[in-house]
C-alpha cells in the first residue's frame, strides 16, 4: 500500500499500480467497512465514476509512456490517477451532496466547486463524498443524518469534526488525501484527533465557490493529509484567484509548494515563535496535551529558534466573538433551505408558512436548530441590538493585533485542542463542552490567517493523537509548511495511517 502521494505517483509511472488499482481498492474497503460490527463509516458513498475516471487516468499515463512524454504529462497533470476524498458540503457536479443533513435528501450537484475542477484538472479523482456533523457544525461528526464517524485508532472515540469523515478516510488509508472545511477549527481539530496533517490556509487562498455555506466569512476549505508535502502539493493546484468568489486570492510563492522542502538548520536559527500568555492556561486542557505541547516547544528551542511568551488578552474574547458572528451567519445563510427550491419538502398543504416551517423542523437535526435560534436572537434588534456588530468589532481588533504580532514573529505555536478524542457520546448532549473544543482554534479563522496541525504526539494512557498547530501571518502558507515538513523529517511517519 502507498502512503504518500509522491510514492504513489512514483509507483504510477514505474507501472507497479493503477489508478483504477487505488480506486477499487477504496472501494472494497468502503464497502467491507459498511458491514462491519463497527463501521468507520468514514464515507458516505463513493461517486459512481470514479472507476471510469481512473481508467482515463491510466490510458493517459500509457500512451504517454508509448510517446516517451510521460514527465511532460505530470508536468502539466502532477496529480494524476490519485484519488482523494471529498467532504458532503464541496459540490461535485452529478453527484448528491446533502452536508449530512435530511434537508438535502436527494439533492444533486449542478455543478462542481472550484476546487474540485482545479484538482480534476490536475489529475486527481474524487473518490466520494464523506460525513460531517450536519452543516458543518459539530467537533465530532457525531452530528450527521448518517452516523457518526469513528477514529481509525480507536472505534469507541471521535474523529473530531466537523470534518471528520475525510480526516478518518485520510487517517486509516482509504484515501492518499482529503478535502475539508474550516469555520473554526473544522479540519484542524479532526486532523488532530486522527492523528493526520490538516492545513486551514489564509482566508480566500481557496476559492468557496460551490461549497455550502455555514459562516461566509469564516468559512474556508482546508486539506487533510499523511504529510506536509501531501498537503502543499494539492493547495497549489487549487489556490488562486477565482472569478467566482470576489474574496478569493493569489498565493504568493505557491510554486515552491509543488516540491516542499523543509527549513534548513541555518533558517530554522532564525525562527521567532510566539506562544501567548492566554494559551498556556492549564484549566481544561488534558496534561497530556500539555506535555505534548511542552515537548514540542523543547524541540523548536533545540533547532535554534527563538521563543517568547506574549501576551494578546483580547484572545481571551475569540470564542465569544467566534460564536456570534458564526452563528448569526449561518442562520442567515441556511433561511435559503425553505422546502421550496430545493431538497426536502414536507407538504401538508395548508400554505407556505406551514410548509417552511414543517420543513424545517423536520430537516434540521438539533444541533443546527440550535445555532440558528442562536444566530436569529442575535440579529434580532429587539432582543440583543447590536451584538454582531460588537462581534465583529472585537474580530476586526484580534485581526489587527495578531497582524501585528506577526511583524516581530514568524510562528504562533499552541495545542490545537484542549483534549484528545473523546468517547462517542461523551459530549453530544453538552453544546457548551463541545464549543470549548476550538478555545485553540478560533483566532486563526477569526485573524484570517493560515495554521496547520502537526501530529505531535500519543498519550501515554490510551495512545490517542495530540496535535500541536504552527499558525503563521496570512499568505505565509510555504513558511509554516516547510516548518512542518521540518517537523515530519525528524519524526517519520508520524502522521502515517493507522
């Protein structure tokens, strides 16, 4: 079996796989694992052509190799033949895409999401769609219509969420990697949970378009995979301007991305990292994680690197500010899932009211009523006034004093969450206890820059992942990269599958 996807290439021109090899071989798994005593139940469904793509793939690889043009072809395909998996809420033109939720039942996509195309375009295959908590709103992926997903490492515990499902898909093999998406920490924390890599870029530095919405502003598609490298060569296929999302962006030295070399011993003597005062406050955080943390922070001041504590007391107001810009979009954003356009409808004909609100009421799963009760009595002027203006106020300011921190420091390092995986079910009834999971994770989405989890460690009791991210300043996604990739070279295999 191939890990990573320069293997995996490298065995693709050599002849010693196919593409169509890797695709049925994911396949067999999706559905052994469907009838197992305890499934993963990391994919929902695998696209029914993704054989058929995998065939082309191969055809093209063959009469290259015949032309004796076959580096010419990676060159311009550099993903060719390798699958990768897909979160419900990325569109993918034919296929049904439901964000794990019965509102969606039956929905099929029009159209595929930006960077979708720009990876078909690269060669890759989407493999097929995987679980979420509905909508995207969950850390556990215990919120979805179709089941929980489990961790690869121990069937009793969570994936993390809200993406999940490709971070369990990535974490156990079934794919070389995967597509995510962030609002607050929705790849980062299943990454660390999976004991996997998981990058959130720069705000905009991936395009939204034909993804569904949860928090427009926030929101962001991350990457998931076994390797830095793994992560970087996929996010410069996808980065860029695009046409249809007036917020993407152009990622500077996304060139360097496509061979990722690790930070020399010379470079890393120069390192500034910033670890904030408000990060190392023990109360909530498993020892083991700290220990963890500590260790990591040992080995960045063995390289050379020079570290500072900081103190940024407005981080203290992320998770508030967070929750009520987040929620108050994303109940904007899910009015349009009425029973009307699209997705389910419950008809009992007595008018349209009745239909919108039965709809809903019976699509919704609780989690997500929840957060839109939230969100409405937020941007309801008559109850909270202008509380989302205040949050934004608030968000505006972590984002310009982390801006300046980053003038003086090249890293912000901490524990990408407060725990490990918990046991399924632990938290699924406690909506406090689970939004304490991102106490980590918010400021980045919030400051809009990149951070990326690193598998750092394993508790010593249970052998749960614990992952530490490495943040950097927004459009430093090569920077923090070749620090990972650091990181991996000196602990091999440390984000392998399980």
């Amino acid at each position: 079996m191939y890990y990573t996807i320069n293997e995996t290439r490298d065995a693709l021109k050599k002849g010693e796989t196919s593409s169509v090899e890797l695709v049925k071989n994911a396949v067999e798994t999706f559905n052994k694992d469907k009838s197992a005593a305890i499934p993963l139940n990391a994919f929902i469904e695998m696209y029914d052509d993704a054989v058929a793509k995998a065939e082309a793939a191969d055809k093209e690889i063959s009469e290259a190799k015949a032309a004796g043009t076959l580096e010419a072809l990676y060159e311009k395909k550099p993903l060719l033949g390798i699958p990768f998996a897909n979160k419900d809420n990325i569109s993918c033109k034919g296929t049904r895409l439901t964000c794990a939720s019965k509102i969606l039942e039956g929905y099929v996509a029009p159209y595929s999401a930006t960077v979708i195309n720009r990876l078909e375009a690269a060669g890759a295959i989407p493999l097929g769609r995987c679980n979420q908590d509905e909508f995207a709103m969950g850390s556990s992926t215990e919120y979805s219509c179709y089941g929980p997903t489990r961790n690869p490492i121990n069937r009793e515990y969570v994936s993390g969420g809200s993406s999940g499902g490709s971070a369990a898909a990535v974490s156990a093999n079934q794919a070389l990697f995967g597509l995510g998406t962030e609002t607050g920490g929705s790849v980062r924390l299943p990454a660390s949970y999976c004991g996997i890599y998981g990058l959130k870029p720069t705000y905009g530095v991936l395009s939204r378009w034909g993804v569904v919405a949860y928090g427009s502003s926030l929101d962001q598609v991350g990457i998931l995979g076994h390797t830095p490298a793994d992560i970087a060569e996929p996010l410069s296929v996808m980065s860029g301007v695009d046409m249809y999302d007036d917020t993407s962006a152009d990622l500077p030295d996304s060139a360097s991305l496509k061979n990722l070399k690790a930070l020399s011993d010379d470079e890393f003597k120069t390192l500034k990292i910033a670890i904030p005062k408000q990060f190392m406050k023990t109360e909530g955080a498993d020892p083991e994680v700290i220990r963890v943390f500590n260790e990591t922070r040992a080995w960045f001041e063995s390289k050379g690197a020079k570290i500072t504590e900081v103190d940024l007391p407005i981080l203290d107001a992320s998770i508030a500010a967070y929750y009520v810009i987040a929620l108050s979009e994303a109940a904007s954003n899910l009015s349009r899932f009425d029973g009307i356009r699209y997705g389910r409808r419950v008809d009992n004909s007595k008018g349209y009211d009745e239909l919108y609100v039965d709809t809903r009421s019976e699509g919704f799963g609780p989690e997500v009523k929840r957060r839109i009760i939230i969100g409405n009595y937020v941007l309801s002027e008559q109850f909270s006034g202008d509380t989302y203006k205040k949050g934004m106020t608030v968000r505006a300011r972590i984002q310009r004093e982390v801006a300046k921190l980053f003038e003086d420091y090249d890293l912000i390092i901490s524990p990408t969450c407060p725990t490990t995986a918990f046991k399924l079910g632990q938290k699924v009834d406690d909506p406090l206890e689970m939004y304490l999971s991102d106490m980590y994770t918010v400021f980045v989405n919030l400051a809009r820059i990149p951070s990326i989890n690193v598998p750092a460690g394993k508790t010593s009791k249970d052998g749960m992942p614990v992952g530490i991210q490495f943040a950097g300043a927004m459009f430093s996604e090569a920077k923090i990269l070749r620090v990972a990739q650091k990181w991996d070279e000196d602990h091999p295999k440390c984000g392998m599958p399980v």
